[in-house]
C-alpha cells in the first residue's frame, strides 16, 4: 500500500489528507495539483486585500458632469456644440479654463448644454455635478456647495470675476451713481435668473416683461428701454453683432462687480470632497496662470 500526507495551510490550521491504495507517481502529481490549488486561492486573497486598502483600484475615476447655460456670452463661453470635452480653443474662456483644469486634474468631464434655469434645477437635483458660472449668495447653498475657507466664501477659487455695466441709449438720460439711478422713466432690465436682476428687482427698476439680452438691447436702441444690464463684454460684443454700435452706449460707472464659481452638487461633495477640493484648487491656479492668455485669445485672435 502506497500512502502520501498531503499537507497545506487554511486559516492558520493545518488539514492534513490521506491518500491510500494509489500508485506513488499518482499520487506525487495529485499531491502537486492540490498545492497549485491552494497557491491560486492565496493568491487571490492578496490580491482582494489589496483592493480593499486601495478604493482606487475598484473602479474607473468619477467622470464629473458639468452644466453650463446653452446661449453664447462671448468671450466666456460660445454657441460651439459639444463633440467632446477635450478640445481648447472653441467654447469659450470659462469652458476652456474648466477643461485645462479637469486635464491637469485627471479628472474626466462630460459637458452639458441646457437653459440656466434647467442647470441649476438638475444640480440641485443631482442630475448634474457642477454648473458655470454662478454668482455666490446664501440663498444659493440650498442647491450647491461653493468653495469655502474658514466658512466664508473662497474668492480665490473663483472661475471669473464679472463687471457688469448698464448700456443705454447715446441720448439716453439715464445716470448711475452710489447705488442709485436717476433719469428713470421706462425701467431697467437683466437677464430673468441673474443675479443683476434680483439686485433691480429690489431697486424697483424692471420693465412689465422679462426680456433676453437681445430683446433689451433693441429696445434700448429704439427708445423703450431706459438700460439693460449685463457683463460689460458680453454687452459688448452682443452690441456689435447687433449692429448697434452707433445708438449704444454703457455708462461709465460699473452696476457691480461680481465673482463667478463653479459649485458642484451637494450629492457629488458628499461622494468626493477631496477630488472636488483639489479641482477647484487646480482651477484657481489655472487661471491665476493662463487665465488672462486664454481671455486674449478670444478677444484678439
């Protein structure tokens, strides 16, 4: 009788297998296939324990999604559609600043274009993870979180900072100074949503209708419209394709200043701070960087 102890190691205990009335070369080879066995089985626990100690290592990176509105305000962003989220040069500053960052970040983006309105309403939905660019309030932390330091607001990691004018009329009476208006007589205007025109509402200064940039601007140039309000070089440029150049004016004090953020959800925060801190700090240093060359190219081509 031919008899083999085949011995291995199981959760620290040793079993030990009889193997009897086989042929001895039987019985090696049995014995060399139950050691492979036992070796693959240590194997793939190590290689589970690792997983465990790296979350890292159990999935793809989170791609993050990112809402901007579907209207042009160049420079900032543009009517360009979205192929993909990689190539510079063709959305805009905001868009291309988000980009360079999330590139220098590894961080994965997918960009979405939707009526403002709809963005802030899916972020806060977590239908999407970031939106840009909004314009800080408190009021606003009930839909997303902002870049905080100490529990006040970070104005370095802002995406922008916005100058905001009232354009008139070249005839127009209207003046602005020290917070207030004077000369009003057919009202002043901003785009429904903004920021700009929650601080009108208060003034007491909105038309009947709510009117788009467009609308605002060709009632300005026909006498109907005391002011529009809205970021001196979206103004600007809507003007020129407007061919209102020559009935157009902004008056010389700025209406505000403003910085504008990009805020992510508050589902997206709780799932990945860090990944969100790093980003915005990533994009703070982007456009402390290159911000201004890539404003400039958009500008002077």
């Amino acid at each position: 009788m031919n008899q083999i102890m085949i011995k291995h190691q199981n959760d620290s205990q040793y079993i030990t297998s009889f193997v009897s009335f086989l042929p001895k070369h039987t019985c090696q080879l049995l014995a060399l296939l139950i050691s492979i066995i036992s070796l693959g089985s240590m194997e793939r626990v190590y290689a589970d324990s690792l997983v465990a100690l790296d979350p890292l290592m159990e999935s793809e990176p989170a791609t993050m999604r990112i809402c901007y509105e579907d209207k042009t305000h160049f420079p900032f962003t543009t009517k360009e559609s979205i192929s993909d989220s990689n190539t510079l040069g063709l959305r805009g500053t905001l868009a291309d600043l988000i980009m360079t960052s999330a590139h220098t970040s590894s961080l994965p983006i997918q960009l979405v274009r939707l009526p403002w309105k709809r963005c802030i309403q899916h972020l806060a939905q977590g239908k999407t993870d970031a939106i840009f660019a909004a314009i800080w309030t408190q009021e606003r932390e009930t839909w997303g979180v902002f870049p905080k330091l100490n529990g006040n607001i970070n104005l370095d990691q802002r995406l922008w900072r916005g100058r905001y004018r009232v354009f008139t009329h070249k005839h127009s009476n209207l003046k602005w100074s020290n917070g207030q208006f004077s000369g009003l007589k057919l009202g002043v205007a901003a785009p429904l949503g903004y920021i700009a025109h929650e601080k009108l509402s208060k003034l007491g200064t909105l038309p009947a209708n709510n009117l788009t940039p467009s609308e605002g601007f060709i009632l300005l140039a026909k006498g109907r419209l005391d002011g529009y309000v809205i970021e001196t070089y979206i103004g600007k440029n809507m003007i020129k394709q407007l061919n209102l150049t020559d009935e157009l004016t902004a008056l010389k004090e700025d209406f505000m200043h403003v910085n504008w953020y990009m805020p992510v959800s508050h589902q997206w925060y709780r799932q990945h701070p860090e990944l969100t801190l790093k980003f915005w700090q990533t994009l703070a240093e982007v456009r402390e960087e290159q911000g201004d060359a890539i404003f400039n190219s958009y500008i002077n081509p």
